[in-house]
C-alpha cells in the first residue's frame, strides 16, 4: 500500500490483475485497502460479528464497484480498544461452516489472538511481536551482537527464555545480551533466539489473556505464513501444547465466503 | 565512547581534563571505559560485592596508571546473568556508609533495579526501557503516530496503562496505536502516553522482581538523570509508593568512596 499514490488505487488493482479485470467478476478486497490510508475508509465493526455481520458491512469504492471488508474493533474492560484489518477474512476462511470454538493465532508484524467460532469472531488481542523482532534486531544494541549464520538450539533456548519470563518481556529481552555477553550465546544464534524469546513470551501472554477469558482449554488454529506457522507451531509444541495449522490460502477463501454470503458468487 | 579511536583513550582523557592532569592527582574511572570496546576490559565482579571487593577489583590503564572501576555480574535462578557497569559506582555514590537495605532504581537506556545496602550491592537486574522507548519511537508504527507537542495527562494514562498491562507488554504497547486510532488519544500525546507505558511496565516488572525476593517492602531510591528521575518519581507515586531520590552527584561520590578506599585520597 505505501507504493499506491494517491488516487492510484484502481491502477494498482489492474497492475495487479494484468489489465481490466473480466466483465461481471465481482472484485471484493480486504486488509489495509480499507484503512484511512487506503482505497476507501471502511469503519471498524464491534465485536462480536459474523459472516453475516461482515458481509453486510462491505463498503464499495471505484466507479466499477469493489466491495471492501471491513476491519473489526474489540475493547477490553478497561475500554482500551483493539483492532485488526484483513485477518477477519482469514479468519472465515480458516474455518467451516459451524465450526467449533476455538482460538486462532495469526503470527505477524501485529500478531493477533482470536477467539472464534460457529457465532463468528468474538474478541481479540493484538500482540507486536514482528514489529518488536524488526525494531529490535535492526535498530537495537541486541541486533548489533547477531551475526549471519544459525546455532543449533538457539530458536528453543529463546522460547524457553520467553515462556518462563514472568518478570517482563522488558526485562527477558536483556538475557540476549548478557549470555551473547558472557560466550553463552554464539552470535551466530542471536537472532533465533531473539525470534524464540519473543514468540515464547507471546504465547505465555496469550495464555494469559484466553485464562482471563476461560478459555485456556481451547484447540489452537495457526493461521498465515508457512515458515511464520511453522516457528510457531514448534514454539507451541515447546510449551506442551499440539496446535493446528489452517489453510494456506484462508484469505482467499474468506474472500470467496464473503462472496458467496452477499450473493456475488453462486 | 563512540567517539574514540583505537588507542585514543589517554588523548580523549587529556581532552576532557583540557591538558594533562596535574601531578601526583589520583586518576579513577567507571563505565564502558571498562569494558571490551573500552580502554582496557576489566572482568565483571561477582555479586554480592561490597566497597573493599569492588576497589580491590580495580584495574590499570595507561602508562600513568588511571584505575578503572570493575562492573558488576549477578545470576537469576535459572542461571541467566544479569551486568552493569558504572551503575555500581552510583549506588555507592548515593549510600552512605552503614545506609539500611534499600532498592535503588536507576533509570535509563537499561534501567537497573538493585538490592544494596551496608553489605553492598547484594543483586539487580535490568530492564530495556530507554532503548525500547528509543526504537519504537524513532523506527516503528507508533513513533509514526506521534506529533511534536504535549496532551495534559497522556503521561499518566500510560503509567496507569503499564501498571495494569497484566496481560504483557507487546500487548499493552498496542494500546498506543489503537487509542491514536479512535481519537482516544492525541497525537501530541502519543510519545508521553508511550513515555509512560514503558515506565508503568517496568514498575510492575521490577516489582514482580522484588516479590520474588521477598523484598516488596523495601524503600525505593531513583538515582540518575535528573528529568528523567521526576518521571519515574512522579510514576511511582501513581503507583502509591513515595520514592526518594539520590544525590545528582552519584558517580562522582561513589569514585571518591572508592578513590578514598584503595588509599588514592585522604
């Protein structure tokens, strides 16, 4: 999105279809072309929402109408709000029809925990993990002590690390220093266990978080990139839990769902 | 110390002295100037370290011989090491001899929270606070949000915000993004509001840290930079607890208890 100019939008979408799209295919898009800086502002719909929910509150932008998810919103009881844009789609599209409830994590820049089921989504949390990887292993003291490379262990010592940091992330992340530090840490490593230490300190946070909502006994579905699914589901398995993987392309096929609900597709 | 070349220890010095130092004056140093990219790395000492440890700890440089304060290395439960260096000097700066048993939190770029008193600095651990502040403002989506300016209380809303991020951090820190959002939060308010949740966060995490120790009940002592002592006074007052503040000079009393211990000064 931030190569799309101005008023670039419809451009950007037949770039991306190679020309006009075909005469009477119905064009639904979801995630960021929605937000304030997209297509078109699509207001965040209240939690809990369904397919139905959602499919009614497509919006359409362009002269040839494009129907636009919209992102939902969540507040927790302290009214601190929460958001997501694009993952409500894959979300639908990760689960069947009457599926039972259960938790989705959607690994990402701004991770997300999601409890869903056959009524829809009903809440969620956001996690930064990815922003925090980025920031951290770029601009940070921690990243400057990592060396291109891998350390056999690295990846599960940091998960380790971040499952059993129940001081504080802020606190958990300065072991990277210190064991690289001390000789500990082959900085060949550092990276892996960086990633580990945030994802372990995200999943013992979720846990936290679906134990407030009762719902820590729930089958956890992972959801998005393969090699992102794949370091989670180790993580997991770390940690004692067997989580499932969902499908590769659960956007596409909550796309299609929508489709399908507002009568655009048979 | 970024600033200095290989080998340009001795002429950094001389300039900062603004020529040489008079003779027969005692020369101590403290900081990275001890350590591996430093002027000569002096081994991290042991904790719990006392005055006499720490000043028989302490090494030479140069051809005229300037001494260089030790830092510190302690260990938690699970074996992961904790260090500072020069933080060790400032908490012998602002104790006084025979002081009772206290916390001393050192705010900064890696905050130290420390058990000391007339035994010494008995063990500490650090949080990332200054640097997280650092990067997230300067490189990701949430410095993005910010504008130059102040909003009357975004501080105090993320001191409260921190306190309660049960939950975890990457989670709270999400907060910025989505009250920002909604118009829940002014621009202008955003680098306080992140200011403060950082703070709050490493409150409650130092806390946990001291619960585990059994020493909650400690009086606590900020020492550092002074603007940045009055936030994190004003933070523990939001989060009840009255905190004193040390001596600004803390560095310099703490060299010269340590100058007067090894018989460098009367």
């Amino acid at each position: 999105m931030q190569n799309v100019p101005a008023g670039g939008f419809r451009a950007a979408l037949e770039t991306l279809l190679g020309g006009d799209p075909p005469a009477g295919a119905p064009l639904v898009a979801c995630g960021m072309v929605g937000s304030r800086q997209g297509w078109v502002e699509v207001p965040y719909l209240d939690c809990p929402a369904d397919l139905a929910a959602i499919t009614a509150a497509l919006a359409s932008a362009g002269e040839r109408s494009i129907a636009i998810v919209p992102g939902l919103i969540c507040r927790n009881d302290a009214g601190i709000p929460d958001v997501m844009r694009g993952e409500e789609t894959q979300i639908l599209g990760a689960l069947e029809e009457g599926a039972p409830r259960r938790v989705v994590v959607l690994p990402g820049t701004h991770s997300k925990w999601v409890l869903a089921g056959a009524s829809g989504i009903e809440t969620f949390a956001t996690f930064m993990t990815g922003e925090l990887y980025a920031v951290l292993r770029e601009h940070s003291i921690l990243g400057r002590l990592a060396v291109a490379g891998a350390e056999p262990g690295a990846f599960e010592r940091g998960v380790s690390a971040g499952l059993e940091a129940h001081v504080g992330l802020s606190h958990a992340l300065f072991s990277v220093r210190t064991l690289a530090l001390t000789g500990a840490l082959a900085s060949a490593g550092v990276a892996d266990y960086l990633s580990g230490l945030l994802i372990g300190a995200e999943i013992a946070a979720g846990r936290r978080w679906l134990e407030e909502r009762a719902a820590r006994a729930l089958p956890i579905t992972i959801v998005g990139d393969a090699m992102l699914c794949s370091r989670y589901r180790r993580a997991f398995a770390l940690s004692g839990v067997d989580a499932d993987l969902g499908p590769a392309d659960a956007a596409a096929r909550g796309l299609w769902r929508i489709a399908h609900c507002a009568r655009l597709v048979p």
